[in-house]
C-alpha cells in the first residue's frame, strides 16, 4: 500500500474511534465539563430508553443515591456547576397500553350506541341542527371526528375552555358554570372561584395587572393610539414596535429581529418566505401545528426525524443531499431542518448543540422555535441557545413568541439582518395584516428590559431563578410520588402520564374541587395511549402553592391509581428534595 | 376436552370447514409475504455518499435585498392616526388608513382599554382551550352575534388567521369550493390550506358562476351518490378589498338555494360601513351551526377599539 492510502486509512480509523468514544466530535467538550454528560447524550440519542438497560442503571445507581440529599439549585456555585438533566422518557408495558386501547374501543363503541338512540329519537337529543330550510343541504358534520366529539368530548367539556375573570397569574379567578344537559350548555352562576392556576403559560410571572409592565401599556396608549388601521408596509409602523425589534435582536445577541402580533402567523406565514418547492424541510417528529401549516404551504418536500434522535437527522440529511429530490431528480436547493427549543407537550429539551454540529457538517439551515423556551431557559432567560452555551449565530433563524414569558401576544423572528431585510419585505405578514398595538409592543419591552436588568433591580434575575427551582423541585416531588414525568428536569413544562383518557376527566374535576385549575390533554393533540396532565410552573408560584398543588396530586394520583405508574420509584425514594 | 373439539370439527359442514381453511390460509399468507421495497433507486455506499455531500453547495438561504427598498427605510408617524396624520412635524389629511368610523383616538374606547389591562393584565397566557377564555371574550361573542341577529359567534385574535382557519375547519379535501377572483390573500391561503378543489370565477360575474355551478350539477348528476357526500361552499367578500366592489348578495342567496351551496362571507370592510345600521346592510347567510363554535367570518378591522388587544 503506498504511503498515501496508509496514512488515509489511519486518518479514517482514528475518526471512527474517536466518533465511537464521543458520540459527536464537536461536542465532546460539554461532556468533560459536567458529571452526567454521558447519561444525556445517550438519552438524548435513545429517547425510548432501553427497560433492561435501566434497571440495570438503577441498580448501580441506588447504592449512590440513598441518603443523598439534593440541592435543586446551588446559589452559591451559582450556575456554572449545574449538571443540565437528560430527557426522560419512561414507558409502560405493553399490556397496560392494550389496556388504554380497550378503554378507547369501549368510549368509541359507546359513542356508536348513543348515536344510534340517538338517531332513534330514544335519547333526547341536543345537537344544533340545520336549518329546516337547508336540510337537503350536505350535512356539514358526519365524520368520525364528530361522532367522537359529541359523544366523547363534550362529557368531559367542563374541564376545557374554563372561563377566568381575572388575570390568569400564579391563582386565576374561574367563572363557576353548571351544565344542565350534559356538557352542550354551560349557565354561568354569577360568582367566581380563585383557584391556583397550573394551566397557563406565565412562565415567569409576567401576567400582572400592576407593575411597571402595566404602567407603561396603559401610558403608550395617550401617545400612539390603540391600533394603526392599516398594514405594516402602509403606515403602519409605529415607534413602539420598532424599539421593541432592536431590543429584541439585542436581548437574543443577533443582528436583527422583525416582530409580528400573533405567533401562530409568525410560523406558518413565514416558512414560505424561506423555503419553496426546490427545497427540503427536515423537522422534527413532535413539531407544533404553527409549524406542520407552515411547511405545507410553503410546497417544500418535509421528512420528519424521530424526536430528538441525532442519528435518525444525520441519516435523512446523508440521504437527502446525495439522493436529492425523488420527484425531480435534481439535488435540492436548500434544506432547513425545523426544530423547536422546549416540546411543549414532551416537556423535553431539544440538543441542540448536536444539531448544529450536524448542521456546519452538512449545509442546512437550523428554523429554531422557542415558544416555549424563550425567557424561561437559560441562567438569564435568553432560552435555549444560552442553556445550551451554543452561539445564537450558528442558529439561522431564531423565532420565539411573546405569549409565554412575557405575558402579551405576538411572534418575533431574529437573525442576520440579511435575513431580516427579506423577511421585512416578502412576508405576507407585512402587506396583509396589521402591526402589533403598541400597548401589547410597550408591555414585551418593558418585561424584557427587566428580564435584561435595565430597570436597575435584580427582579428579572430573580424570577429566572425561581423559575429554576421551581421546575426542578416540583419534578422531583413528583418522580418522588411515582408518577411518570416525561422531559428534562430543567423544563417549566410538566407533562405527568395519566394514560387512560378516562382519567382525564375525573383529573380535571377532582383538582378543582381541590383549588387548583389544571390542564388536561388527549388524543388527538397527543397519541392515543398517552394522555397527560400538563402543569406549567411558573416563577410566580410560591414554594407553599407547589407543595399545594403537590399534596393535591398525591391524594388524586392514588385514587386513580395514575401514581403507582412508575417503575423507577426507588430511585427518588431516600432523596430529601429542598426547593 | 380435546376429544370435544375434535368432535365439533367431525360435525361442522364441509363448506363451514372449507371458508374457515381458505380464512385461516388468507391469513398466513399475507403475514408471510412481506411487501416488497419499492425504493427503486440504485443503493449508494457511505463513501459514494460522502463524495456527493462534499460537492453539494446550498443555495443561501435569502437573497439580498436591496437596501434603498422603502420598507426598509420606513417613516414614522408621530402620535396617532386619525384624521390626520404628523409626519416630520407636517400634518397630513389621512387618507390611507381604513380607520372607516374614526374610533381611533376615541377617549371613551382608550379608557376602557385602560381599565382592562388594570384588571386582566395585557395577555391571555394561553389558548382559549386553556385558562385563555375571559369573561370578556364570552360577552363580544354575545353582542356580536345580537348584533348581527346569529344564534352564536366565535372570536379570534388576528384578523388575517379568522377566514385562513374558518375555511379549512369546514371544507375539507374533496369538497368544492367557488371562489371570487378577487377575495383576499387571507382566504386564497385559507383555500389553500382546506386542500379542497377550488373553481375560480370572475370577479362579481354572476353568470360565470352560474356556469360553474351548472357544470358542477351534470357533473352531480352523473354520480348522485359520491355527490351527497361532497359539501359545496361559495366565497365571497362583503366589500372587496382588493378592488372596492360590492358582492350582489340577492343574487349569490337565489344560487344558494337553488344549487344548494353554502355561502362564507368575508365582511372586514363592510362591517360598520355598509348598510343602514352598519350590519354590513343585509344579514349574513351561512348556515347556522350545527356546532356551538359557530363563526360570523368577519375579521374585525373596523373596529379598533382593541380587537388585537386582549390576546
């Protein structure tokens, strides 16, 4: 073999051991740094983790944990020594999800029988129907999908769209309703209940109707008015939103931002500016709805890879770039890969440091999402790119949105300023629908000022870190009690598994006959054996309304047997969990 | 309990014994022949693959834009728009914002919005599925839908997402939809979004809607049952705002009943401007729910009093 090829094959055999050993060459740093790195690659690499492979962690690791007392969070080693939890995952046997499907076969073939007395005129019915005049009109509704919600949802209609009289902050007032019919009609009692509200995005505390926030919405609306009456190319920029996108752009550490009212816009409008027909968009299997529009109107090719699964994105990309488009047999143009920061109905966090490694590998372009993540993640809460210590210039496309952290409405997009400048003139937001109010501009700004710390206190600091504890204990409780968790212990976002989506009813109703407003969700916004209670903690919840809201999950939890779910019980059971 | 079985087997009929063998065979075969791949593009290795990445070269991800383009170099209006408009310390009769009733700048409407954010705070922090629905919100749907003389009304917090999302909700993929040339970019996405098949007809041509709908029977007729299942829907615009133009609503209400199609209005621009009372001048004629989430799809651009406020 001549001197060349050797020293080839040397290069190639060093690569591989090394790959083999450090899973991502470039990421091989972070794992130095922390204890418990390795257990996160692997989790993030495997999110359905092997049952054997953990009992046999769990073995090695109870000797470990007994008597060990955890700190969720180290003031005085401050952040830099924070170990970054892995995404969990933990399923149920198989014979428990057959269960689950029982219980599904059991509603649906109720909901058929109904139907039929119901179409027999033995059961009363209280459907709207159509018009005498249009009944020869197609019905509107005789699928599947409306069999279920007449029969199915609307039993359990009073543990959704409740009602609030108030700002929905750390408690929320509930306008008590009753339902005469079963669930098609809600009266309204007239008087309100204040329940502790679990169920809405505040994540750090921003839903307030006082405070500087509130001062300065209301004081903007003597200057600039309450909306501008035209679209934002038209006149329809006002002083207010423009502060707001270079503050934006400067909170995040990018070159520039645009700012849309409504986040939902902010996704599906915009992946069309991005991408067209010649391009490729690789996004990630629990990928939000805003998002799924999005790549189906902007007419790219999408593949989806399994969530979080480092191996399944290298895989599509390798056989997207050297296969290139099956329709046109021509490489394609681009490819964005569209992943989001926290999942907000998996509670887990996203690698991201492996995806932008992978991404500087192969070419594409990362669309970061972070909804939920933004100001709430990270040691200052600039998200997901500070959690993970990556720079936001690697990202190409940061989009985030005001509703969750910062208690107003609205998306924003941040980026080079190349990217920004066609953003500002292709969107479609731009020529065909308003600009943000400025009350709504004026109350992102001054929370995000106080996030940064300009308002001279340390406020914006402090919610972030509460927010951190909070997420972390209230985790651990409840892993403690048994329940099945799914995500990152760093997430605000508590998804807890309660399987059956019969139990989801009786959760909602038993926790507010507790006090406590929860939030309730099954198929089809999850999969069909996993229905889930999602809490969302949040930085205004005191210490003693999470230990509330705990007890309550104890005494509900055993009553339906949801607690004893969790075969990983012993792990947490000698840890005395300080807040 | 095996010689009872075998017993039943004796005395079931030859042909029972025969469908049972042929199921039980269908069966095994199909759980034994595995559908072939049909990926029938040529295998390549790792190395090929490597080859192939290295030469490939992404297009950039936005072209550039030229920075003289007026949006990027914007002017800034000083105050509110009502009717005038300051710019650069000049002050302009405002001709171009669709500010029809001139609620803008109105004192009683700011005080209100005020107070509002005194009480509820500035943002919902949630869908309304989940703890976003205030009490508020329940009581504009009521008025709205007195208002307009409907059984129920359905609020949404951006205008352009009303219409882009009521169609889709309704018509779905093997549905029709007739289309006016001219509706907004808002219901052409909404259009686009259902998956439905749309016919386009010339903007407030009646007869070449009629046309359609004609083509569109015979083609009914020739397959009556496949036809009862499709819905039909018609769009149109109240008051157009891409062109200015009035819809002829008596006319499109005669179609409706005569060809049985569903009429959606779109009536962001005639609410508060047409019509005696400002109902948009006559009522609107979708069909009523079947649903208590029934929808009025008028996106609320007339009135500014903060549509887009409480999220």
């Amino acid at each position: 073999m001549s001197k060349k090829a050797r020293a080839i094959c040397i290069d190639d055999f060093m690569a591989r051991q090394l790959a083999e050993r450090t899973d991502i060459l470039e990421c091989a740093w972070h794992k130095r740094q922390e204890e418990g790195g390795e257990e996160e690659d692997e989790d993030h690499q495997k999110p359905i983790v092997d049952q054997a492979q953990l009992d046999a962690e769990a073995d090695a690791e109870d000797a470990r944990m007994r008597a060990r007392r955890v700190k969720t969070f180290s003031t005085s080693d401050g952040w830099a020594t924070r170990e970054r939890a892995p995404n969990e995952f933990e399923h149920i046997s198989r014979w428990r999800a057959l269960t689950v499907y029982l219980t599904w076969v059991v509603l649906i073939m109720f909901a058929y029988v109904r139907e039929f007395l119901r179409n027999w005129g033995i059961e009363t019915s209280h459907i709207k129907v159509e018009l005498d005049k249009q009944k020869q009109f197609t019905p509107l509704f005789d699928d599947f999908a409306a069999v279920y919600q007449r029969n199915c949802y609307v039993r359990v209609r009073d543990v959704f769209e409740r009602p609030i009289g108030s700002v929905p902050g750390a408690t929320v007032n509930l306008l008590d309703r009753y339902t005469d019919d079963g669930g098609w009609t809600f009266k309204m009692k007239g008087t309100q209940s204040s329940v502790i509200n679990v169920g809405s995005y505040n994540y750090l505390g921003f839903a307030q109707n006082e405070g500087p926030c509130a001062d300065t919405s209301a004081a903007i609306i003597n200057q600039e008015g309450l909306a501008n009456c035209s679209t934002v190319h038209e006149n329809g920029r006002s002083h207010s939103q423009a502060r707001l996108e270079t503050l934006v752009a400067e909170f995040l550490g990018v070159e520039d931002s645009i700012c849309f009212s409504m986040g939902f816009a902010t996704n599906s409008m915009n992946a069309p500016c991005l991408v067209d027909k010649h391009s490729l968009i690789i996004s990630d299997q629990y990928n939000h709805a805003s998002l799924i529009l999005g790549c189906r109107l902007s007419g790219a090719s999408t593949k989806v890879f399994k969530h979080n699964d480092m191996k399944s994105l290298e895989k599509l990309l390798r056989d997207a770039i050297a296969y290139g488009n099956p329709k046109t047999y021509r490489p394609y143009r681009k490819i964005l890969i569209i992943v989001e920061g926290i999942y907000s109905m998996e509670g887990s966090i996203s690698n991201l440091p492996g995806i932008i490694e992978l991404k500087k590998k192969y070419g594409a372009y990362l669309y970061l999402d972070e909804a939920h993540s933004i100001g709430a993640m990270g040691r200052s809460g600039r998200g997901c790119v500070e959690y993970w210590d990556c720079d936001p210039k690697d990202v190409d496309i940061l989009m985030g949105t005001f509703t969750k952290s910062f208690g107003a409405a609205g998306g924003y997009i941040a980026g080079s300023k190349r990217v920004i400048d066609h953003l500002r003139v292709a969107s479609p937001t731009g020529y065909y629908s308003g600009p943000m109010a400025p009350p709504i501009a004026e109350q992102i700004f001054t929370s995000m000022s106080i996030i940064m710390g300009r308002d001279g206190t340390n406020d914006g600091q402090k919610r972030v870190e509460r927010l951190a504890r909070n997420s972390r204990y209230f985790r651990l409780r409840l892993k403690q009690m048994g329940y099945i968790v799914y995500g990152s212990d760093d997430s605000p976002v508590v998804p807890v598994l309660i399987y059956y989506p019969t139990v989801c009813g009786f959760y909602g109703r038993q926790m507010l006959a507790r006090g406590i407003g929860v939030v309730v969700v099954s198929f089809p916004a999850t999969d069909m054996t996993e229905a889930r209670v999602r809490i969302c903690v949040s930085a205004a919840h005191t210490k003693e309304q999470l230990d509330t809201v705990l007890d309550a999950m104890r005494e509900v939890g055993k009553e339906s047997w949801c607690s004893s779910f969790s075969r990983h019980k012993h792990l947490y059971e000698n840890l005395a969990i300080e807040w | 309990m095996i010689g009872t079985l075998l017993g039943l087997f004796g005395e079931a009929s030859t042909l029972h014994l025969a469908l049972e063998t042929t199921l039980i065979g269908a069966v095994v075969y199909l759980y034994f022949t595995r559908k072939e791949n049909k990926d029938t593009r040529v295998k390549l290795t790792e190395k090929q693959k490597d080859e192939l990445i290295a030469e490939w070269v992404p297009e950039p991800l936005v072209p550039e834009t030229p920075q003289d383009h007026p949006v990027l170099n914007p002017r800034y209006v000083e105050g509110k728009m009502t009717k005038y408009a300051k710019y650069d310390g000049k002050e302009y009769l405002n001709m171009a914002t669709s500010n029809f009733l001139g609620f803008v700048g109105e004192k009683r409407i700011e005080d209100v919005a005020k107070k509002t954010i005194f009480k509820y705070g500035v943002g919902s922090c949630g869908p309304r599925g989940f703890y976003g629905t205030v009490d508020v919100h329940l009581d504009l749907e009521k008025e709205l839908a007195d208002f307009f003389g409907c059984e129920e009304a359905v609020l949404y917090s951006y205008g352009f997402a009303t219409i882009a999302s009521a169609i889709p909700a309704y018509a779905k993929r093997g549905d029709i939809v007739f289309a006016d040339k001219g509706v907004n970019f808002a219901i052409q996405k909404g259009l686009q979004a259902s998956r439905a098949r749309v016919e386009w007809f010339e903007h407030n041509d009646m007869d070449d809607l009629e046309r359609l709908l004609k083509l569109q029977e015979e083609r009914d007729k020739k397959d009556p049952k496949k036809a009862a299942k499709v819905r039909r829907f018609m769009v149109v615009e109240g008051l157009y705002a891409n062109t200015g133009s009035i819809c002829p609503l008596p006319k499109l209400m005669e179609f409706k009943w005569k060809y049985k199609v569903r009429i959606f209005i779109d009536e962001s621009f005639s609410f508060g401007v047409l019509g005696k009372t400002g109902r948009g001048g006559f009522a609107l004629s979708f069909s009523p729910a079947t649903y208590p989430c029934f929808e009025i799809t008028a996106n609320l651009l007339t009135i500014k009093s903060g549509t887009r406020f409480t999220n």
